[in-house]
C-alpha cells in the first residue's frame, strides 16, 4: 500500500505541477491504478500540506534573506563612512559585495521558482555521488536504500462523518485496527488487515474523547459518526511500522483565573527565570531554573526546555492562575549573525524562544492553564531599576516579575530618583517614552548597579539647619537639584 501510495502520489505531484485540475487528475489516476476516488484524495491531502509547508517555509526564507541583504548593504556603508581605508578595509568591502549580489541573486531565483519536492529526501539522493562517505560501497546498495524511503509512508486523513473517525482506516476503543484494502490489491491480500491490542502510551484519553459515536445530519438522514476526526499515519523505521495517530484536541475549559494572580516567565540562555504576583501586582513567589542547552541537538534541547516548563506549569496549576510570556521574534536577528562578533552569535544561536513559547502553549493547553503574551518592551530595563534591589531579585526574576505585572496592565512609572535626569518632562508622552530615554543614558552600566540606585542631590530646608543637620546631608544648600549623568545615581559603567 505505501508503495502504491508514494506512485499515485509522484504522478499527481507531476500533475499538478504543469496546471492540471484535481478533478481530471483524480479520475485519470483512480483508472490508471485502479483504485477508489476516497485513496486518491487521501493522497492528494497529504501532498497539499507538503507543498503548503513548502510555501510557508519559502515565506521564512525570502523574510530572512530580505534581513540578511539589509544587514549587509549597512556594514558596507558604515565601513565606507570611514576617512581613510586601509587595506583591510578594502578587502572587508569587495567580500560583502560578493555576498550582497550572491543573496540578492538568490532571492530572485526563490521569489519565481516553482515548487520543487524531492521524494526520499534531497539528503539521501545526494549520497549516491559520494558513496564511501555515506557508508556505501556500490551504487545498488544506495538505490536499495533510496527505494525503500520513497515507500516509508503513507497517511489516511480522517473524516468524523464515518464511524471510528476515518473511512479506510478504523481503530475502535477496544484497540482494534481494521484497514480497508485498495481495489487493486484485493486479490492478494483479500478485503481488509486487522490488527489487535493498539494503545497508545501518550494521548489515549484524547483519541478515546475523538471516537466517541454521534451522529451526523447528511441532508436530511442521519448517519452514525465520531465526535472528532481522526487521521493515521504509517510510518516504516528499522523494518518497523509505526502508527502515528492525529486527532483534534477538545476544548479544555481553564481553571486558571487572573483574579488567583499570574506567574510571569523570562527566558535566558542559561536560566528560566519566573515570578508570581498577586492580582495586586504584589510579589509572592519566585525562582529560576538552570538549563544548558549548548551544543544540544534539537531533540536535547525540547526535552531540558519541556522539563523546565513541566515544572513552572505545576506551580501554575497549583496557583490556578495564567501564565505569561513575552511576544518575541528572533527570525531577522538570527539572519544577520554574521554581521556581530562571535559571543552575540554564539549567544542569539543557542536562543531557542520559538520552541519554548510553543512548549509553553501546548503544555499549559494540556494541564487547562491560560497562556497569556504581552509586548516585552523595556521589562529588563523596569526590573533592573524598580524591583531588582526592593526585593533582591536577580535580573532575570525582576523581568519575569515585570511581565506577571504587565499582564495586569499596571502602569509602570519611573522612579521619582530618574525623574529629575529626564528634565524638562513632557507629561503627554507615554510612559515607555521616558523609558526610552532612560535605556539610552543608563546604557553600558553593570547589573548589579542597579541594586544600590539613588541620586544625589542637595535639599534647601525651610527652617534653618544646624552644622549636624548639615552634615546628615551631605550637601549645602546651594547643591543643584538636577543632575548631569547618569553618575549622580550611583551607577558604574561598563
């Protein structure tokens, strides 16, 4: 069946490619391998999300090489702003030249390519041009292995209208697997293959919910159905089949409620930092879990992420309130690496936020907790000076802290310390805007500054102070009351 499978599906793909309609195909293909139209749509569903990924994948790389030539066109211009170039300079100019007409060269290939889909993957069909290096001595043994990856699945896409949740392919709750064979292989493997004892270790309950019997209303009859869809994909690993099931997930009602308090998240390259506060804004609880995830594979690097969320969604489940986490995109930063020195690279690679949030949402589905996003603007910043040395926190709890109360929409003022360094203040501005301003006069100050901010400045008494009182002061009374920079909070530079 995979085998029949992966020819329909290689022919339609050619098909398709040269403008032919789905209609024509799908009669064209049902006489050409004799089987049903019901086959022939399975087949056509699972070669549409391929080339939807592929479209959505070509989307990523036109935005991420758009990043890249940018990124590019402004090191050559801020090396050329130089006076008097060196050699070095020049050499450093004529490479990124070179790069720039080769990404740009590229996008324009990528923007009027047609779809290109290799089946047995571009990696294996590129072995057989170095064999030795791939463990290969003659070029039967790759084309053995070749031919058996274009035949390693197939997939039958559910349908709730039919009982069990899929027309070909029917999995009762008991465990039981009856396969419906194609028209054309009736005679050598009779009407069906049953197969006894399928559980999963993972997911039961949810496919137990999807095969729940209902009935359907088809015009004006009613036919017996499932509550959900449910679609089976057949997988060959090591001589192995293995079933792969995919069903809807029912609508889980929270138990979370943001009048219990949020748990707010901050994602660091060696830490998960996390806060509770009260739906005051008042802080509980908090901590941090250490995580390493240099060099690690993608599958190491899902697992230490997966098991650091488990454990903050326990607490959540606990508190019953939501958790919140910052709406971030690392996609174009990621594109321009080359353009940084070798610790940002180092640092923004091993960045995986995109797999924590979607672990982060799926986890707290599962356990019925609200996933609530907010903008991270300045939330380092705003940790580090308001709650960083009130309540001892390190930089990464005072973010999270942050974040938990964003989601409350607190308004996070300045401190009335900072106020005077932002003279004359404009009152209709936003408070980000004097936030703003702030991140660039405290740039390059040490963290653990922060812990110790005030400002010194002198205060004119309105009675008259003896030489004691004087001296609690620190200052005279003609000290002026605005300061410079940002020396006057007690802050070091970097």
């Amino acid at each position: 069946m995979a085998a029949l499978y992966s020819q329909i599906e290689r022919d339609m793909h050619s098909c398709l490619m040269s403008g032919e309609k789905i209609g024509t195909i799908e009669k064209s293909l049902q006489s050409k391998y004799q089987v049903d139209s019901t086959t022939v749509r399975n087949v056509y569903h699972d070669l549409k999300g391929k080339h939807k990924s592929i479209k959505e994948l070509r989307k990523n790389q036109v935005k991420d090489l758009k990043s890249t030539i940018k990124s590019i066109q402004s090191a050559i211009k801020k090396r050329l702003k130089k006076k008097n170039l060196t050699s070095k300079d020049r050499f450093f100019i004529h490479q990124k030249k070179r790069r720039l007409i080769i990404k740009q060269h590229k996008l324009k290939e990528l923007k009027n390519k047609d779809i290109s889909l290799c089946f047995g993957t571009k990696k294996l069909f590129k072995a057989q041009y170095h064999l030795e290096e791939n463990g290969y001595i003659i070029h039967d043994e790759w084309l053995a292995d070749w031919r058996a990856a274009r035949v390693s699945s197939l997939m039958m896409v559910g349908a709730k209208t039919y009982s069990s949740g899929n027309q070909l392919c029917r999995l009762t709750k008991d465990g039981n697997i009856i396969i419906t064979t194609p028209p054309c292989l009736l005679k050598e493997f009779g009407s069906s293959i049953q197969c006894n004892g399928v559980k999963f270790r993972y997911g039961q309950e949810f496919i137990d919910i999807a095969l729940t019997p209902t009935k359907h209303k088809r015009g004006k009859e009613y036919r017996n159905g499932t509550e959900k869809p449910v679609t089976h994909r057949f997988v060959k690993r090591n001589d192995k089949w293995y079933l792969h099931t995919t069903v809807e997930l029912p609508d889980i009602p929270t138990i979370s409620n943001r009048n219990n308090g949020a748990i707010g998240i901050d994602l660091n390259v060696k830490s998960i930092a996390w806060a509770y506060c009260d739906n005051e804004g008042n802080l509980k609880q908090h901590g941090q879990i250490n995580i390493d995830l240099e060099n690690k594979s993608s599958g190491q690097t899902t697992n230490i992420l997966s098991q650091a969320i488990g454990q903050i969604i326990d607490i959540a489940v606990e508190k019953e309130c939501p958790i919140v986490i910052e709406k971030l995109d690392f996609s174009s930063k990621k594109s321009r690496l080359r353009e940084h020195s070798k610790s940002y690279a180092r640092m923004l690679s091993q960045f995986a936020y995109s797999k924590f949030a979607d672990l982060v949402h799926s986890k707290a589905r599962l356990c019925a907790i609200q996933t609530i996003e907010v903008n991270p603007a300045y939330s380092s910043l705003i940790g580090l000076i308001k709650f960083m040395g009130l309540y001892g926190l390190n930089s990464g709890t005072a973010a999270a802290y942050t974040l938990a109360r964003r989601s409350f929409r607190f308004s996070e003022r300045l401190p009335r310390c900072l106020n005077a360094l932002l003279q004359p203040v404009d009152c209709n501005e936003h408070v980000w805007h004097y936030w703003a301003r702030t991140s660039k006069l405290l740039k390059g100050c040490h963290r653990h500054s922060f812990f110790n901010v005030r400002v010194r400045f002198g205060v004119k008494p309105n009675i008259q102070s003896s030489s004691r009182k004087r001296k609690i002061l620190g200052k005279s009374r003609h000290t002026p009351i605005i300061p410079s920079d940002a020396s006057a909070l007690g802050i070091t530079s970097a």
